[in-house]
C-alpha cells in the first residue's frame, strides 16, 4: 500500500470544523452536530495548551508549536460550534486563543501579524505570508477571528488590532484584490457593520430550533 501521511493538523481542522458545524445547522444534520462537537471536544483536549494550539497531532502525541493559521481557524471553529450548541465555553476557548495569539504573534509597531511566534526558531526574516489561496492565509483568519469576537463581546481591542491589521494591508488589497479574497471579506465587514443577530429564548424548545434553523439556512456575511 502507498505510505500516508497521518498526521492531524490544528489548521486544516479547524477549517474543517467551522465547515461542519455551520452544516449541521444549516441542514439540520444531526451526525454533523456530532461531528462537530466531538472534533471540538478533540482540539480542545489534544490540541491546545494555555490557549496556544499546537500544530500536528499523531498516535497520541502532540508537538510543534502552531502557527497563526493554527490559532485563528481552531478558535473560529469553536465560535462555529457555539453558534451550533449555544454552549459558551466555546466562545471562552475562543478568547483564550485569540489572547495568546495577540500575545506571541501580534506585533504593534508593525501593526501586523506575522506567521510564527515570538519564542520560534529564529530565521533571517520572521515568515510573514498576507495573501490568500487555496486557504486563507493566518492574517486574514486572525483579523476575521478579532472582528468577530469584537462584535460578540464589545472588545474595543481586538476591533483596534483587526483595523490596524486591515489599514496596513489597505495599499496591496488595492492593488492586488485578487490576492486577497478572504481579508477583504473582513474589510467589508468592517467597513460596512457586522449584522447582529440575537435569538433569545429556551434552546431545547422546537420553536427556537425552527428558528434558528431558518436564519441558519441562509448566507448572511458578516453575521455575528
């Protein structure tokens, strides 16, 4: 048999389970919800130590440090599972992380976010990737990630971080929109308002999930 790479990146998780989660809500499937959860529950157990996520996984070890794509699309995918179990300790994981990401891959004086952590091997220049392909690269995940925390908890500092981010990028967004499709989807959640929703109400009642089901079902951007 051809060899095969198994090891479990936080990353591609990540992504994965925001894609899960938002489908299990929008098409009322209940084995994605399960999915979801259980991927959660995984990243958060294996995966992430005093809010910085570690990068592989593999036959129950956890190693390398993780970058900033790790950070910001396992914390977006615990947001994707609240928004799916109303369950609040997945905003708090969220937060964690989204405050040790500041804290190791935000840098003020450049305004920006750079790819590798402040303890990580030190190289000639510190990896800084902006643009994004067949992913989104870390910055456009980490400024969506503070936007949207912004918003949920009325956090003036991630707004400040996530616009500082987005004012240094302005010039190549312009030039090059192309290169950037995932950042200026946040540039126009910013530029334009998050659309709040807020659904109140006892979440095991069918009505309230018949609810939820109809707003779920439609692609709203920027819907916090």
């Amino acid at each position: 048999w051809p060899g095969r790479d198994e090891k479990i990146l936080a990353s591609w998780n990540g992504l994965m389970l925001r894609g899960v989660a938002t489908a299990a809500r929008a098409f009322g499937r209940d084995d994605f919800a399960t999915l979801a959860t259980r991927n959660a529950e995984f990243l958060a157990r294996e995966m992430v130590r005093d809010g910085r996520v570690m990068r592989s996984h593999k036959e129950g070890v956890t190693r390398i440090s993780g970058f900033l794509e790790d950070h910001a699309a396992v914390a977006l995918g615990f947001l994707a599972v609240y928004e799916l179990t109303f369950d609040e300790r997945w905003v708090t994981h969220a937060r964690e992380i989204a405050d040790a990401m500041i804290a190791w891959f935000w840098d003020d004086g450049v305004g920006a976010f750079f790819d590798t952590a402040r303890d990580a091997e030190q190289l000639i220049t510190r990896p800084r990737d902006i643009t994004d392909n067949a992913t989104p690269s870390g910055t456009s995940l980490a400024v969506e990630l503070l936007l949207y925390l912004a918003e949920l908890q009325r956090d003036g500092e991630y707004r400040r971080r996530a616009v500082f981010a987005l004012e240094t990028l302005a010039e190549p967004m312009l030039r090059f929109p192309t290169a950037f499709g995932h950042l200026l989807g946040c540039a126009d959640m910013e530029l334009y308002g998050a659309i709040e929703l807020a659904l109140v109400g006892e979440t095991s009642h069918p009505g309230f999930r018949a609810l939820e089901r109809t707003v779920a079902e439609r692609y709203v951007p920027s819907l916090v």
